[in-house]
C-alpha cells in the first residue's frame, strides 16, 4: 500500500502530461502537404510542367508563409475541389489552400485568419444596354447559368434555389458561350475566375460584372483536425505571418501576378473539375 500515492501521482502526472506533449509533437512538425481546388486560376491550378503540383497566388502566398517558418511544403494536385476538400477533412492532407468559409466545415476544419481573399460570387451579362440591377432580388426573373462544380456555400445555395432561376454548365467556357448567343441572362461566377479566365479567351470585352456581388465569403488555409501538424503553434504562426502579410498586401500583389502568369499559358484544351 506505501506505494499506491507514489503510484498514483505518477498516473497524474503522466496524464497531465499528454496534451503537453501532443502539443510539442505538432510543434515538432517539419513538412506541410497541402492542396486545393486544381481548376481555380488565378489562385490554384495544376502545373503544366508538373501535373501533380500546384501553382497560382494561394501557392506563392503558403510557400512565402513556410518557408518564413522553415517548413517543407508539398502542394499537391488531389483531384477536384470536392476531393480536396475530402483529402483535407479525412486528415489525408494536412491543409487546404483554398478552403471557402461554411459552417458545415468547421465540425472538421480549423480556419486560419484573416482571410487570403474575399471571394465575390457576381452576375456576368453581355456588355451591352440591358437590365437595371441594384440587388441581386432582381435576378429572381430573369434565366442565368452557373457551372456545375461552382461551390455556393449554404447560404447562396439556399437563396439560390428559393430566389434564382438556373441552368447548369460544365465549365465557364460553355456557359460565356451560352451567354453571348443570349441563351441566357447571366452568368453566376466569382469575379478573379471570370477575369483569369474569360480574360485567356478574349471574351472580357464582351462582357461586363454587375454590382454589387450575389454573395461575398472569404477564402482561407484552412488545417485539418485530425492532421498530425495541427496544433496552438502552428495556427498561431499560420495566423500571425497572414495577418502581416494582408497588412502588406502581399496576397493582393501575387493576385495580380498570377493574373498575368495565367494568360501567358497555352488556353487549356479541358477544363478538370474545381
């Protein structure tokens, strides 16, 4: 018996002690695999010299934050959007670089603030005399195109399919085309993707963005909660550099870099899927 309080203060301290060390062990982490949409120029698309990385403004931003942190970075071309999202939710991945703030992720993402960028969810319509506009209640009548793989968010979903007549497309190539020959009113798209990508095309001069936007949310970095790295020291520094950064408009800047970088490739033959 003169050794159950020994015994015991050691299970105390034992236990005490395991968070402390989960804490150290993601302090301790030395490589970040990463990835993202791969079809969302200018902030991420696939490399055309290496198809299985990344590249664009979200990538520059991340790289610039690591390297300050003396963190290998991988980012990884994963699929889609949606199996991105999945990689990163499962712990397979320990980020994602384009995480779009919603509630329902937040049961498995930890959202690094500010935001890399706020994202604006716009109507596009031929540049030519057409409709007043002042909200978007004055899309309710009129017929618009949005591409399958567009992530709404729940609150635009839901507005969406009570407020908006809409058709699908499978890519924004095809749904500028059915705008320009008037088989429909508008195009439902974030803003950055129609210039970087419209603008490739040629189309940007005949077509023109209403204000104000459909809907506005932010994008993010965003660390999954069941990655190994995940911990007070990592979010915290995550937090810190993309505070100073924003404060510098660093991620307007490669905004705008990315821009050009895009429309100095060869125009994609396919679109792969956000």
């Amino acid at each position: 018996m003169r050794c159950a309080a020994p015994l015991k203060s050691a299970l105390i301290a034992l236990l005490l002690a395991a968070p402390f060390a989960a804490s150290a062990a993601a302090a301790k982490c030395d490589r970040l695999i990463a990835t993202g949409g791969a079809d969302n120029p200018p902030f991420l698309w696939r490399d055309p010299q290496n198809p299985k990385r990344l590249v664009g403004a979200n990538a520059d931003l991340l790289k610039e934050i690591t390297d300050s942190l003396d963190l290998k970075l991988e980012l990884l071309y994963t699929g889609g959007a949606a199996k991105a999202l999945e990689e990163v939710r499962s712990g397979r991945v320990d980020l994602l670089a384009d995480a779009q703030l919603d509630v329902k992720d937040l049961a498995h993402l930890d959202f690094i603030h500010p935001s890399i960028a706020t994202l604006q969810m716009s109507a596009w319509v031929r540049n030519e005399p057409g409709f007043l506009y002042s909200s978007r209640e004055e899309l309710a009548e009129r017929s618009g195109t949005y591409v399958a793989t567009t992530r709404f968010g729940s609150e635009l979903q839901a507005y969406a399919k009570q407020n908006l007549q809409l058709r699908s497309a499978p890519s924004l190539a095809e749904a500028m085309q059915r705008l320009l020959a008037g088989k429909t009113d508008y195009v439902l798209h974030e803003r950055y993707s129609v210039v970087a990508q419209a603008g490739s095309q040629g189309l940007l001069e005949a077509i023109q963005r209403l204000e104000p936007p459909v809907s506005s949310r932010g994008m993010h970095f965003a660390v999954a909660h069941d990655s190994a790295c995940n911990g007070p020291w990592l979010r915290g520094q995550l937090a810190t550099k993309m505070t100073e950064l924003r404060a510098a408009g660093v991620p307007q800047q490669l905004l705008v870099k990315n821009l050009e970088r895009w429309k100095q490739q060869p125009v994609p033959t396919s679109n792969s899927q956000r």
